[in-house]
C-alpha cells in the first residue's frame, strides 16, 4: 500500500493540502522563494497561479525499467518550471508552458484513469511548483481508490522545507542531479546556488524513502532514484556526484548515467553544448561512477546500445 493512504486515514493529508495551498499566496515553494501571490493569479518565477498546468498524461514506457515494468509509468507531465536550462529537451512545456490549466478533481481523474490502465505508479513530472495542487488532487484521488506508488520526479531543485512536509505522501523519488559547479548551474540553468540546494534535497529525499526497493516483480514500491544527464565537455560535473552520493547519501543509491543529451532549445548557440557527449566521455563518467564505489548503475537509455546495471 502505498505511503499517503496512512497520511490520508488520519486525515493529515487533507489539513496538509489546505496548509500548502495557503503558502501559493507568498509562495516561497521552491528554492528561488520568490513570494508571488499566485491565490491572486500573480506568476512567479515558474510561470503559474492558482492550478496546475498539465500538457498530456499517460502510460510511459521510456522512463527506468523498475518504474516501467510490464504496463508502463503512468506520467503526468505539468507545464512550466523553476528552472531555466538552456538545453531543456522539453521546453516548449517547460519554458513556453504549453498546456491546459486543470481543478484539482481534474488531475484526480488522471492519476484514477492511469492507474486503471495498469500503471504501476504515478509518475509527477516536474512537480517542484505545483505541490500544493498535486495534494489536492490526491486527496481526491484516493477517496476514488488510488492505491499505486508516487513519483516525484523532479529537476533536483527542490526546497528541504517543501520536501519535510511531502513526507508520507511521496513513495518514490526521482530528482535529477544536474551539476556539481555553481557556475556552470548558474549559466546553463540560471539558478543560484544548485549543488548545494540538490545535495541537501536528496539528502532529505532519501532520509524519507531510503534506497530503492523493488517488489518480487523487479517493480519499484518505494525508495530514491537519481538521474544524472551526461553533458559534453565534463560540464555535469560527474565526479562531484557520484562522489557525494557514493559517500553522503549510500553506496547502494539507484544511479541512472544518461547519455541522451542532444542539443536542444538554445543549446546550439552555445559551443559547450552544440554536440552529443561521445562516447568516451559517457564511458568516463560510468567509470568515475562505479571508482566512487556504486553498486547500482543503470545506463539503459544509452544511444551507445549497452546496458550496465549492477545487483
């Protein structure tokens, strides 16, 4: 059963609903805390007011396989981000907020319609500005019978007071971890401070769930998923990862190593990011990985056709 039903049975699921949705009106959500009264439809950093903004749900069969399984990741993808990456692969969703705003009993519906379609989870696609709404509808959502795990599938930006008051909610997450470099956050991403703020995520991310626990089926049920993005030209900042999560966060930590940037949105005008990594750049962040002691690598996505994936 997954962990927001004992939320729900006492009732803390709702009050925290209401709780967060009181913060939008100076909304300090995520990192950047920009104070914007969205309850007022005033913007903030992120682009969005008063609703979530969602630009297509459905079964995804290209997400990891312990999130995949037969039936695929029920995946929500909302519009709009925290985030400013200038190589965003997404960004007419991210960046331009392509989609259609919804009521919270709309999004219930979703995440209901995706789990009868066999999804073995639900799958929050940067979720990291809409929290209060995703609670809202999840309130809903298992009054209708909702039962299955909860991803939380984010850039890594995530704010530790936000993540302290998801605890029980969530089931499963899967951040990003970006860059090592302030510098290079800051010029790719145009947030201040990322590492710092994406270590003590995960570190509160994990405190919660643990590693990654798997059902008899190979299916994820709970635990922390990390996605790291390999860049060309080591800008990702490899070794500072793995090295954090090898000695600060546990050596059993579920890494994806991933290989499929591609230049994308303004990446091009940029010659640090106009190419794919080649492979011996990917190669060489794999071995950093498996150096730093990690005993589970997952590199299935690669364009390189192999597969490295320990335990």
């Amino acid at each position: 059963m997954a962990r927001y039903h004992q939320l729900y049975s006492s009732g803390k699921l709702e009050h925290l609903a209401r709780q967060l949705v009181s913060r939008l009106g100076r909304c300090e959500l995520c990192p950047r805390g920009c104070h914007a009264d969205r309850l007022a439809e005033k913007p903030g950093k992120c682009r969005t007011g008063r609703l979530a903004r969602v630009y297509v749900f459905h079964p995804h069969f290209g997400e990891e396989s312990p999130l995949v399984g037969a039936n695929g990741s029920g995946t929500i993808f909302f519009a709009n981000c925290s985030l400013r990456c200038t190589f965003c692969q997404n960004w007419e969703i991210s960046q331009e907020g392509e989609g259609q705003e919804v009521p919270p009993e709309s999004l219930a519906r979703m995440m209901l319609s995706l789990q009868a379609k066999g999804c073995h989870n639900i799958n929050l696609v940067t979720p990291t500005h809409v929290v209060p709404q995703i609670l809202e509808a999840l309130v809903i959502a298992v009054r209708g019978g909702l039962s299955v795990p909860l991803v939380y599938n984010s850039g890594g930006y995530d704010s530790v007071e936000t993540l302290q008051l998801l605890d029980g909610a969530v089931d499963i997450y899967m951040p990003d971890m970006k860059y090592s470099d302030e510098a290079i956050a800051r010029r790719l991403s145009g947030v201040n401070n990322y590492p710092d703020v994406n270590r003590a995520a995960i570190k509160e991310m994990h405190r919660q769930v643990g590693d990654l626990q798997l059902d008899e089926r190979g299916i994820a049920i709970s635990g922390l998923l990390v996605r790291h993005l390999v860049l060309p030209f080591g800008q990702a900042g490899t070794k500072g990862v793995v090295d954090f999560l090898a000695r600060e966060i546990s050596p059993d930590t579920y890494l994806n190593v991933m290989a499929q940037y591609r230049p994308c949105h303004r990446a091009m005008e940029d010659p640090l990011l106009n190419r794919s990594p080649r492979r011996d750049e990917f190669e060489a962040a794999l071995r950093v990985a498996r150096d730093a002691g990690l005993r589970r690598l997952d590199a299935a996505e690669s364009p390189f056709a192999f597969r490295v994936l320990s335990r």
